[in-house]
C-alpha cells in the first residue's frame, strides 16, 4: 500500500508500505493493504511502517489516518 506522511511542513515521508501499526485514540491498530476503509484518530505515540525490507518507527503527536483503496494518508503534528 502506498503511505503517505503529512505534517504542516509537508509531505514527510512517501513510501510503499506491507503493514502500518499507529496508536488509535482506543488503541493500537494495524493495518495491512487489504483492510477496509477506515478513519481513526491518533494519539501521541509510536508509528511503525514496515517494508519488504526495513522498518520505521517514529514518535508521533497524534492526528488523523485515513486508508481507502491501497493508500493510506496520515496527518500529524510531527513526523
């Protein structure tokens, strides 16, 4: 699926992406590149975006995910 980043500096982080785990307002959530749509807000805490070949964590301050047909958006305060 294909992830994109966005703070208020810009496009953060553009990236193809097998699995995304974020901290959801009621928990941790996970999500692969056949799940159904979904809108959730974020808490602060740690985003993981895993590849083929790497994974990413970073600390986030929250904000708003969206992921509708093999792209996911995310908005936050900090990347």
């Amino acid at each position: 699926m294909k992830v994109e980043i966005l703070t208020p500096k810009g496009l953060e982080l553009e990236i193809e992406a097998k699995i995304v785990i974020a901290p959801a307002l009621g928990g941790e959530i996970s999500i692969l590149e056949n799940h159904v749509p979904i809108i959730s807000v974020l808490k602060a805490g740690k985003l993981t975006i895993k590849t083929s070949d790497k994974d990413i964590t970073r600390e986030i301050e929250g904000g708003i995910l969206e992921f509708e047909k093999g792209k996911m958006v995310i908005l936050s305060k900090r990347f």
